[in-house]
C-alpha cells in the first residue's frame, strides 16, 4: 500500500487543527495538496496554502509535511525573514514531539552563528533549521511552556502581513514574559558556541545506608543557562532543574548507589555531547 492524497490529507488535517490550537490563528480556509517529487497538484488550483506531500511511496513524510505546513503561520501570516525556518522547524518537532540526540547532532554540524545565516556555506541548512529550532526549545525551558507560546501567539499577532527580525523577536518575549532576555539572545544568537559541560569534582559518601552525592557543572564556554539534571540508580531516577552560570553545585540524598548522572536528559538545547565515567558512575552529556 502505498502513500495517497487522502492519507497526506489526514496528517495534514492533524497537523493544522494542532497548529491552530497552539497558535490561535487561522492563516488560510483552503489548501491544496502538491506532489513534492512531480509539482502536480491534486486540488483545483492554488491558492492562500499548500500541503506538500510525496505519494506512492509507503508512509506519509510527516515530518516534511508539517513543517511546510508551519509556513503558513510563519511566512506567509507573519514573515520573520530567515527565522521563519527556525520558526517551522521548531513548530513540526514539537507537534511531532521529535526532539532528540540524532538532529542535535545535525544542529552540531553548523558552525555559523544564526545571525549570518544568508551566507551560502555547506553548514547553512543545519544552522538555520535544526539549530534555530533548538534554541526556541531552550527558550521554551528557559520561560515555561505558557510564557513561550503566549509569546509565539504575540508575535503572529504583532508580526501579521509585515516582516519582524530577531530584534523585534526578542522584545516581544521581553513583553510577554516581563524578564529582561538579553542574556539569552545574546548567547544562542550572536556566538557559534554551544554550552560545553563536564562534571567535576564528585564526591559519593555513604552515611549508614544512604548516599550522599555532591558535584560541580562546568560550562567550558561559560553560558548562563538551566540544565535538567537527571541520577539514576538501580531502580530510581530523580531529575533537578538548576541554573549554570559558568558553574553550578549539585547535591543528591538517595538511598541507593548511583549508577548515572545526565545532564540535559530531554534534549532542551544543543549542547557538546559526550559520555565518560567518574567513580565507577556513569557521567552522561546529551
């Protein structure tokens, strides 16, 4: 059985009534669906919104669907110039809850700060998409999934029929949320670097038949960030949010032996990846 116009009509049924409800926002009342791989459309024209779609082959491209999907929100209702791709990428891997290590790995291969973007370099695509999509994860984690979307929804509203940049971006989260966000555009927008974290200095002490776990975070970069801290034990896991500044110190009270400590566990942001072990545990950077 292969892919048809109605099963890509399905997703995408799924897909806008998902963003509508996120965004509060109606773009188009028609859309049309268009072979990707050919351009034949399957409607009686175009007009207002396109689905992009790719037929005879075994399953629907989701992915590919609801991202270009994204752009009728963020293209054509509110034009945010090159963030509009961060804009749509980030829109698809949330609906799709797709957030994980393999495309933080593709967000690692751009080395250009997401300013430059309209340079033409090979590492373009993985900056402009899967890093731009990751750093409005991070500030999703930063101010809360109510404060991040109502600021979203602001911005479709403020941003509609004109073109907004980064400026105009960050003084609309500002708004929302009441906090001064200088900090974190600054880092994610305007440095190619990424947090870079070790954990030194763990200290495992037991005290009858508890555990007392104690370490420092360590940004080699130096960014000011949260970080979801995640220590597992045979047959527990227990995770802490905690701020880095540079630096962080850590304590956990547990009844077993450690066997893990992650940092970042659900893949809030890009960050260098790496897996080392300290004392018999299992140290791991996601």
């Amino acid at each position: 059985m292969v892919v048809s116009p109605k099963d890509v009509l399905r997703w995408s049924e799924e897909v806008i009534s998902s963003y509508v409800s996120l965004y509060s926002v109606i773009p188009s009342r028609v859309y049309y669906v268009i072979n990707w791989n050919t351009g034949k459309s399957e409607g009686n024209g175009l007009k207002n919104g396109v689905i992009l779609g790719e037929f005879g082959k075994e399953k629907v491209n989701k992915g590919l669907i609801s991202h270009e999907l994204a752009h009728s929100w963020f293209g054509y209702y509110a034009d945010f110039k090159m963030l509009n791709e961060a804009f749509a990428t980030f829109s698809d891997l949330y609906i799709r809850n797709a957030f994980d290590n393999s495309l933080e790995k593709n967000a690692l291969k751009g080395k250009e700060i997401i300013a430059n973007i309209f340079q033409n370099t090979p590492e373009h695509y993985y900056t402009l998409y899967f890093k731009g999509a990751f750093v409005f994860r991070s500030l999703q984690f930063v101010l809360g999934n109510e404060t991040f979307f109502e600021g979203l929804r602001e911005l479709l509203r403020e941003c509609h029929n004109k073109e907004c940049n980064l400026t105009d971006v960050q003084n609309v989260f500002e708004k929302v949320s009441g906090q001064d966000l200088d900090w974190f555009f600054r880092e994610w927008f305007y440095t190619a670097k990424v947090p870079n974290y070790e954990i030194e200095n763990l200290s495992l002490v037991q005290k009858s038949e508890r555990y007392s776990l104690t370490f420092e975070i360590i940004d080699k970069n130096n960014f000011t960030m949260p970080i979801e801290v995640e220590v597992k034990t045979p047959t527990k896991s227990f995770i802490k949010k905690v701020w880095v500044n540079g630096t962080a110190r850590v304590e956990f009270e547990l009844n077993e032996k450690p066997t893990e400590i992650i940092l970042d566990p659900n893949e809030w942001m890009v960050n260098q990846n790496k897996k080392y072990n300290i004392e018999g545990v299992e140290i791991i950077i996601e």
